[in-house]
C-alpha cells in the first residue's frame, strides 16, 4: 500500500535555515521532497534520473534535462538525513524554530484518529483539551526555576563572599612610616602607629626614600597603599617657635601623608584612609595636650616663655597635625560607568552579539566547509566587537572623561577602544565557547557565572577579601578596568601586562572553539556522508524499480 500524495502546504513550506549538511532531505528547492513515501507524479520523476554505472554518485547527477524548469534552469537539490530533526547541532536547537509555536508544540502531540482536533484561541489554561500542553508548561517553567535556583545559588554567595567581612582584611593594606624628625614626635608617631592593629604599618628607613619624589613615585607604583611621613625638625621647629613666639608656625607641616585614592577608591574612602585618620588623631591630639601641659607647667613662672607663647597661639592651640596629599585622585564621578558597570555592560553587548551570530550562522553553516566553517566562527564575532566596542568607547565623550592623564587625549581614546576590543574578545570568545556545548537554550546560565567571577574581584582589592580572589589578577574586567583607571587616572602602569592577559584569553578562547566545533562538526560531517550515500542507493532503486 502506498501513502497518499503529499499536501501542496507540505511540498511548498520553505526550510527556515538547516543547521547542519545531514539536516536537509533530498529534495528539489522549487518542488517536493523526494524520499520513499513519495509517489505518484514524484516517482515519475525519479524516472528521469541520469543512471550512474556505479552505485554512488552525487548529487549533481541527479538533474536532467527533463527536470529544468519554464527558464531552462535545473532546481537545487540539497540531501538530508531522515532523522536530521533529531540531530542538530548544539547551537542550533533555537535558532531553527523560526515557525509559529504550534509547528514546535503540535509536532510533538498529534491527535489520534476519531480524536477532535484542536482549534486556536479556544481553551482556558486549566481545560482539559489541553491537558497535555498544560503539563508540558509546567515541566518546562518547573525545570527552569530549579535550574536557575541552583545557578543562583553556585554564583551569587561568591559575590557576596567578596564583600563580606572585607573590615577583618585591612591589616593588609601596607602604610609605610618614614621618620625624618628622630626627635620626640618622631618616636611618639612611629611606636603609636605601630601599635595599630587595623592597618599594617611598618618603618622604612628615610635613606630609602630620600625625597619626596621618590615617595610619590613609590605609592603610585603600589609599594604601598599609603606613606606616613614625619618631617626633618619636626620637634626642633615646635620647641624654638614657642620659644621664639614665631606667629607663623604651621603645626600642620609636620608629618605628610600620601596616598593614591584612585587605586581603588572603595579601598580607600571605606578603610585605608578614615583609619589613618583616627590613629593619627587619637595620637597627635594625645601629645598636642601632653606637649603644652608639659610646656606650661616647665614655664609657669618664666614671663618670657609665656609671653612668647602668646605671640605664637598655634603653638598650643594645634603644635603638631597632619597634611594629606591624594597623589591620585578619584575626581571624576563618571568613571564608575567605566571601571565597573560600564564592563559589565560590555560583557552584555558580548553576549547580544553572540546570540545573534548563532541564529545567522546557522542558516549558512550546512553548505560551509569545516576550514571555512571554522573562519566563520571566529573572524565574524572579532569583526562585531570591532565595531561595536569603537561606539561604546564614544559613549564617554559627551560626559568628558578625561583620557588625557597618562597620554595624550587621542591617544588615551583610542587606547581604550582597543581595550574595550579585547575585552569584549575575552568575554565573547567565551560564550561563543559555551554556547556550542550548552546550546542557545542553556547559554544564559553560562552568562550570570561570568559575570559574577569578573565583578567579585573587581570591586574590592585583593587584599580586601579571602585568598581564594586571587585568582582576579587574571580575569577580563580586572585587566580592563586596570587600564582605564591608568588612562584616566594615571595610576601604576601595567597596561602591557593586562592587554597581554586579554590576548591570552582571546587565544584560549579561539583553541577551545576551534576544538569544540570541530568535534561537533566532525560528527555531523561522518552522519551526512552516511546518509547521503542512503539516499543515493534508495534512488537506484527507486530508478531500477522503474
């Protein structure tokens, strides 16, 4: 017996975009497809046939002249695996249901015989015709919130993590001590910040660091995050302005404090810097009242020392304090678009791009060579970042970042646009990666992990949080954002470092895909191959039968 002729619905409905070589039957692209069911006018056909004298040949022998159409010209004809519905691609599970959603649904529950058909825009949730889509919801809303649960779970404590408790860390925030003065507040400053238990203070010996320069350039280039640096005559200058009555004695000129605030600004204004404050003002105030206590009770009765204590007010009213000197600082408030958020929109963009490559390169990655296949995957996305990270880094420009601290303003620019390239290479190439192992289905839960590892080290110093975010030294955001604070900031260069750790991850990611597809791709090829050959002797037969 023999099944009824194909449905003119059926012969005309166009393939939205094959995922694969083995995913297309052979079939004529203006007319039916040809398998074992067809009959009829399409058996005829079949006839025409040009017959090989050998048992394989392609698919170009198949057309003649009696198949060309009213133009002269031979239709396409394109093979397909039986089952090709069942063996697609990984990325491509999505990408090819471009149809309504009743080609998806209906396709899996048909209606049996003497059964009635369903009709749209008819039912409620809960009527009983559709119990079976109603269970299939469920399943599909039911798996999802576990899934995203358990991500959730995997990946938000670690962010946490990195924040939390990061007040119990700060005695790793290095002050160093440099004592020019080796007189009385020299000693009394130096033994009472080294009592300090919530920064780690330590001496440096002021032959290291013989000026001021060389202090400077020590806390820009990280030696440490701060330097406490008490003056040469610190306490000679106090003792022969009161003795002297010198009116324009600076207390304040004593003792500098440097630090580069744009290192890490959260750092900074949360620890390093309120806690200088309070150890240096709980030691300075103590003094100051023991100094003039001293001072007054040593002269009490000596007329001339008051007297010129008088002329010299500051000298009891503030003998000792502190000067701050922010070497870098955190002066521009829109930066935070770019150190932080703004990479984690980049990462955002990465992944639009990512998605819209998958569904684009699967309509034409069935008629692609491995070789050309595999250029695609990688040159394409490279070409799209291009573009696209050259339009976020204009972004900043109506807004005035100043990209001229370290270079030039041009040069500063385009420095990170090539920055914002390579960031969105490393974070890209990644999900590229993922997405032919996880599908188009399952990327998005690839996508929050990303993201979590990437801003759990960059909101913090790694000083500030456990050991186990050490690992950041080595993540996109954390190079990326290293740059830009250099080149709005002018904080430690290490630019060829971190652009070198970008290029490494665009190099890992471009092995992982070449690898990964062809794996995929190996297997799809051997499939098609097989069946093509299928496909070519059922044609003899068809053609011997006739």
């Amino acid at each position: 017996m023999t099944s009824s002729p194909p449905s003119p619905s059926a012969i005309n409905k166009p393939n939205f975009g094959p995922t694969a070589p083995e995913d297309q039957p052979l079939r004529n692209v203006n007319g039916p497809i040809l398998n074992k069911a067809s009959n009829g006018k399409e058996n005829e056909k079949t006839s025409n046939l040009s017959k090989s004298p050998t048992r394989t040949f392609s698919s170009r022998k198949l057309s003649t002249s009696s198949q060309r159409d009213k133009d002269g010209f031979t239709p396409l004809r394109v093979y397909e695996s039986r089952d090709a519905q069942n063996r697609k691609m990984p990325e491509a599970q999505v990408a090819n249901n471009v149809g309504p959603a009743k080609a998806i649904a209906a396709g899996m529950i048909k209606p049996e015989d003497g059964e009635k058909k369903l009709e749209k825009f008819k039912y409620s949730f809960f009527s009983p015709e559709i119990a079976m889509f109603r269970k299939l919801a469920f399943k599909m809303i039911i798996g999802t919130v576990v899934i995203t649960v358990l991500v959730m779970w995997m990946t938000l404590p670690f962010y946490w993590g990195s924040l939390w408790k990061s007040n119990r860390y700060t005695d790793k925030l290095t002050v160093r001590i440099i004592d020019r003065d080796g007189g009385e507040i020299g000693q009394t400053v130096t033994q009472g910040l080294l009592a300090q238990t919530n920064l780690r203070y330590f001496i440096t010996s002021p032959s290291e660091f013989p000026d001021i320069p060389s202090i400077e350039h020590d806390i820009v280039n990280q030696g440490a995050w701060a330097s406490i640096v008490i003056n040469t005559g610190a306490t000679t200058n106090l003792n022969q302005a009161r003795s002297n009555g010198n009116a324009s004695y600076n207390g304040s000129s004593a003792i500098d404090v440097f630090y580069a605030q744009a290192r890490m600004e959260t750092a900074v204004n949360s620890y390093l810097l309120p806690y200088m404050q309070q150890a240096l003002g709980g030691l300075l105030g103590q003094y100051n009242a023991r100094s003039v206590a001293q001072y007054l009770q040593a002269n009490a009765n000596n007329a001339t020392a008051i007297n010129a204590l008088a002329a010299a007010p500051t000298t009891v009213s503030n003998p000792v304090w502190y000067t701050l000197f922010n070497l870098r600082p955190y002066n521009q408030p829109v930066a935070q678009a770019i150190t932080l958020v703004g990479l984690i929109y980049m990462l955002i963009f990465s992944f639009i791009i990512t998605m819209s490559n998958n569904a684009v390169r699967e309509i034409i990655a069935p008629f692609l060579t491995t070789r050309a296949y595999l250029i695609y995957r990688i040159v394409a996305p490279l070409c799209l970042y291009f573009v696209i990270s050259f339009f976020f880094a204009m972004i900043n420009l109506p807004f005035k970042i100043h990209f001229g601290a370290h270079f030039t303003y041009a040069g500063g620019f385009f420095l990170w646009w090539f920055t914002l390239f390579l960031g969105m290479g490393a974070v890209g190439l990644s999900t590229e990666f993922m997405i032919t192992i996880l599908g188009p289905r399952f990327i998005a839960f690839f996508l929050l992990p990303l993201i979590i590892a990437n801003v759990s080290v960059v909101s913090l110093p790694h000083e500030l949080q456990p050991w186990i975010y050490r690992y950041g030294v080595a993540m996109p955001f954390y190079n990326a954002s290293r740059v830009v604070r250099t080149i709005i900031f002018d904080t430690k260069n290490d630019i060829a470092e971190n652009l070198g750790i970008l290029l490494a991850w665009i190099a890992v990611n471009i092995i992982t895909i070449t690898l990964t597809t062809w794996l995929f791709r190996r297997k799809s090829v051997n499939q098609h191959n097989k069946e093509v050959g299928e496909n070519e002797l059922d044609s003899l037969e068809r053609i011997n039968e006739a």
